[in-house]
C-alpha cells in the first residue's frame, strides 16, 4: 500500500516536473499540457523498469551494471576516433548517440544473462582450493584401521583439509561387513576412527565424490586423486608408499613418523627385554618393545618366556620398521673380559 502511494506521488510530481519544463520551451510554444503528459509518460517508464528492476535476480542486475559499465567505456573508445572524421555536429552527435545506444543495450542484456550463470560461491571456492592446494590430505584405508592416526590429529602436529573418498568408506564398510570375525572388528575400528577424526577440533574433514571407475584398485585410485587434488598421501601401506613416490605424489608414512620420533638406541646401550619366541635364525630369540620395535637376541632361544639383560649391537632402520640387534649381558662382559685379558 505504502509504495503505491509513493508512485502515485512520484507520477504526480513526474508531470508538475514536465509541465513546468515545457512551459519554459518558448519554440514549443509552452504546451504544458503536452509537457505534463510526456512528465507522465517518463514518471510511468520509471515505474515500470523499477518493476522490472524488483523481480530480477541480484546476479542479474549485478552483471548488468557491470556490462553496462563496460559497454559505455568501450563506447568512449570507438567514439574517440569518430571525433576526429569530417562530419557536421548534428550527424556526429547522432553517430555517438548511436554508438553509446548500441554499446549501452550490448552490456546491459550480455552482463544480465552472464550475471544469471555465474556462480560467487564456485568463484570462492577456486580461489579457496587455490589456497588449500598442497595443504589436502587423504587418507588411506591402511591408516584408518591402524588407528595411530586419530592420536596425531589430536595433538596438532597436523592442519589443513583431510579427504575421505566414498571409495575408502565403502571398502571399510566392505570389511566391516565381512563374515570374518577379524575383518569384521578391523573394519569397524576403521569406521570408529573416521568418526573421531571428524570431532577432532581444528580439523576439515571432507568427503568426496570423486571416483575414477575405469581404474579398479583402491591403491591406483587414491593415487589418481592425489594427482588431480594435488594432494598428500597419509599411509602407512609400504607398496603403496612406492608406487605414490614413483608418480610425484607426496607420502606422509606414519610408520616412518613413528621411527623418527622413537629414542635413540646407540650400540652397547643395555636393555632389558622379553624374550617371546625363537627368530629366524638358529639360536636367536625374539622380543619387543612397548611401541612394537623388533629386538633379536643372539642365543636368546633358551631364555624364551624370561626376561633378560641385554646390549645393543646394531640398529638397522626401515621403512617398514625398526630392528634393534642384541647380545646377551654376560656374554658381551665375557667377550670384554678377554679382549682385556688378551692385551
């Protein structure tokens, strides 16, 4: 109601406005009847764009007055030599009108329809995966079961976008699913470490859509998606590992992490370990540490099932791991004590 009025007003004071200018125009003879209607006339134009103007969509009003911004300085240049040509100032003027006419209705309906295509929220996510690029990190089936990677998040050492394929969630959904009471339980605690991941505070967890159905292992997708994300790998899978590197693909090995934050072991270094069961070769036994490092005790096979003191002879350091090479206590004081005795 209150806009009605408001035109009702504005058409009113549209043809006083007309009137009173035609009654100025002498060589019109001051019609002002004809100066009230042609007010009239252009008060209802107004109203009738301003109609137009309301039901349009902002991005189509948007990219109209951008193209009619660009239409009027393109104008301005074709007009520029137009000045310079042998024409009377009536022709000339008519040409520039003409020209600002044509130039002025291009830019107007070509930025309205662009306007209506363009997407902001896609500009801003270009110019966001712009930013992110480098800093995106997908995870691997391997590494959600191991589960070591949930604790990493929660300490901060790691940022930035963590991808999760549909792939990924319907292989553990696959082994959640198994008949196999081991598969089951592995595939479950997979599902239950993405879910902490996902509150874990200060982290973006997406997951994504793409999927490449002409490639068929998990392994070679992942890799795929790496390419095209220009992203990182986080594994702890040795072959996939490999064949990432082989393809420029970046690969952050959380078993590696684990090797390089573990404590220095230096040869002679003494130790007390759990001999569990016999090694590979004769004599040897085998036992571990808390955080799962190997120690191979040279005849360590008849003390399997006690605890014994041992020293370090060598460390031999993997990609899959770390081994720690150990000698029996009293055997290494007996070897020492005749080096001594022999010199």
């Amino acid at each position: 109601m209150m806009f009605s009025v408001i035109r009702v007003v504005f058409l009113a004071v549209a043809a006083i406005m007309g009137q009173l200018i035609f009654s100025q125009m002498t060589n019109l003879g001051g019609n002002t009847f004809l100066g009230a209607g042609i007010g009239l006339a252009v008060g209802m134009a107004a109203i009738v764009l301003e109609l137009a103007v309301r039901r349009a969509p902002v991005r189509a009003l948007t990219g109209a007055i951008i193209g009619l911004a660009l239409g009027i300085m393109l104008a301005a240049l074709v007009c520029v030599p137009i000045k310079n040509l042998p024409l009377s100032a009536t022709v000339g003027g008519i040409t520039r009108f003409f020209i600002y006419s044509v130039f002025a209705y291009f830019g107007l309906a070509f930025g309205a329809r662009k306007g209506i295509e363009f997407d902001f929220r896609r500009t801003i996510g270009i110019f966001k995966a712009s930013t992110e690029a480098g800093n995106i990190k997908i995870l691997d089936t391997s590494v959600i079961i191991d589960g070591r990677i949930a604790d990493i998040c929660e300490t901060g050492f790691l940022e930035g976008v963590f991808m999760i394929p549909q792939f990924i969630l319907h292989e553990l959904q696959h082994i959640a699913d198994s008949s196999d009471p081991l598969k089951r339980a592995r595939g479950r605690r997979g599902l239950d470490i993405l879910h902490r991941i996902q509150k874990t505070a200060g982290l973006d967890v997406r997951v994504v859509e793409e999927d490449f159905p002409k490639i068929r292992e998990v392994d070679a997708k992942l890799v795929a998606l790496a390419k095209v994300k220009n992203a990182k790998i986080i594994t702890n899978d040795f072959n996939l590992n490999k064949v990432a590197e082989l393809q420029g693909v970046t690969v952050l090995n959380i078993n590696e992490l684990s090797n390089a934050v573990k404590p220095v072991v230096l040869p002679g270094e003494l130790m007390r370990v759990f001999v569990l069961k016999e090694g590979k070769e004769f004599g040897q036994g085998v036992g571990y540490l808390d955080d799962g490092t190997m120690i191979v005790v040279e005849n360590g096979r008849k003390h399997i099932g006690k605890t014994v003191d041992v020293a370090v002879t060598s460390v031999l350091q993997t990609t899959a791991g770390r081994m720690i090479f150990t000698k029996l206590k009293e055997e290494t004081e007996k070897e020492e004590y005749q080096v001594v005795n022999a010199s």
